[in-house]
C-alpha cells in the first residue's frame, strides 16, 4: 500500500479528462504498477500545496480495482486554491498527498 500514516506521498499525474467544463478526472500514478492506495471505504487523501493548504479528496477508484493509480474527480472552483492547482496540472506533474484519513463510519457490502 503507498500510503502511511504521517508520510508524504507524491505521485505524476499521468491523464487527465476534463468530464465537464468545471470538472476533471486526474489519474495518479502510484510508486509502482502493483501499488495500491491503501484506503478504506469511505475515506480520502489529503493534497497539500507548496504553502501548506490542504483539503481532502475522496478517490473515485478502489484498491481492489486499481493498481498502480489511483483517480480523483475535482470540481473546479474559480479561486479554490487546490481544485485551481490540480485542474492546471499537466501529466508529468507531481502532488503532494498525505493520508489516509478516514472516518467514524465503516463500509460493509451487503450479502
């Protein structure tokens, strides 16, 4: 799993779709190809700026669909400073996330 409780994690960007004309798909690549996120259901990574602004995303891929990647969905806020920062990143790129960071409830499929 890439992410560690109290580590940085900085992944490339390596697509991005625009779905709408405020709302993007980002695909992260993690440290390898056999990698996976690391985070319950619900949960969600924090991304960090260079000025130490955070705010949480929720992945919209699950680690037992997805190795090596992981993607958000980002609705573009005109003067968020992070929706900003990622909705401008070309692939190549690198962001900083920290996590994972859950909640109190707890995912459990039913039978």
């Amino acid at each position: 799993r890439a992410l560690r409780a109290g580590e940085a994690l900085y992944c490339t960007l390596t697509e991005k779709q625009w779905v709408t004309p405020s709302a993007v798909r980002l695909r992260f690549a993690l440290p390898s190809a056999e990698h996976v996120l690391g985070l319950p259901v619900p949960g969600h990574v924090m991304v960090i700026d260079d000025a130490q602004i955070y705010r949480p995303y929720s992945p919209v891929t699950v680690d037992s669909q997805a190795a090596g990647y992981f993607e958000l969905l980002v609705r573009h806020y005109p003067g968020g400073e992070i929706s900003t920062r990622l909705a401008k990143m070309s692939p190549g790129e690198r962001a900083h996330f920290r996590g994972p960071v859950g909640n109190a409830f707890e995912y459990t499929a039913s039978a």
